[in-house]
C-alpha cells in the first residue's frame, strides 16, 4: 500500500513538472513584442531620483546600533545618536534643498537627515544661542516638519529672534 502511494506521489510529482516546463517552454517573449511605441513618445529618463536615507542609531548598549528605514521608526524608539547613510538616490528633492539652503551653510544635507531623527537632545530640547544654531534650526524646520518636537523648535527660533 506504501508502495502504491509512493508511485503515485512521484507519478503525481512527474506530470506536474512536465506540465510546468510545456507552460514555460514557448513563454520566451521578445520585450519588443508588447512595447508600445507610442505610449512612450515624449517622455525620457532623467536618471536621477531623490536622496534616500537609512538612520543607523545607537541602541546605548554596549556599542551597538540599529538601523532604520523611517523616521517615525527612530521617533517612536526615542534615539538620540543616529547618522544618516545615503541609501539610494542622486538628487536632493526639492525640499531637502530648500532645507539646505535654509541652513545657509552651516549644515549638510546628511547632518540635517540625523538631526531629524533624533529626539530628545540637541535643537529639539535645548535653546537657539547662536547664528549657526538659527541657520540649523531653520534647516531642520524646512527639512522635517513632522518631528514630535517641532513646536519646541519652532518657539527656540522664535526666541532667538526676539
């Protein structure tokens, strides 16, 4: 009886690997075939997409880290050492240059990035002192503006001015 299932299953096995290769044997399409020539007139790759980072963090155990795809992943852990490593992308959208160029120098596009992760320190928590730390303040408002600690930011610039 085992036997006869046995020889069954591999029977079973057989027919269906044979009945995959005679579906994938004339699959093999030219590309070419379903191109629409005119679907495509008029447009052109640019090559470029915008800057994408991933956050790498200190977890503050013993030197070890954890990496992050979203801001709000990082926000939501409450991390408070993270730099910003360029993942993909060969442009800066446009948002990220006007955050850039808010800073009027005084920050890079990947130091704005890892600012915007963390929480709880630096111009998230402390005072605006200085033309620099306004410049920052300024990138990082343009750059992120849905951080939880916006609003601290916003009256330490608000302060500064006045």
């Amino acid at each position: 009886m085992i036997t006869v299932r046995r020889a069954l299953t591999v029977g079973v096995l057989v027919a269906a690997a044979i009945g995959l290769t005679g579906c994938t044997a004339d699959a093999d399409s030219d590309p070419e075939d379903s191109l629409d020539a005119g679907s495509t007139s008029g447009v052109s790759a640019s090559g470029t997409s915008p800057v994408v980072f991933a956050f790498v963090c200190a977890t503050g155990s013993a030197g070890r880290t954890e990496t992050y795809t979203t801001y709000s992943a990082v926000w939501d852990d409450d991390r408070t050492d993270c730099s910003a490593d360029r993942i993909t992308g060969t442009e800066m959208s446009p948002q990220q240059r006007a955050a850039v160029d808010a800073t009027d120098g005084d920050a890079t596009l990947e130091e704005l990035a890892a600012t915007c992760a963390e929480r709880g320190t630096g111009p998230w928590v402390g005072a605006v002192e200085s033309a620099r730390a306004a410049h920052v303040a300024a990138g990082l408002l343009e750059y992120c503006p849905g951080h939880p600690e916006t609003g601290h930011l916003r009256d330490a610039v608000a302060a500064w001015r006045s």
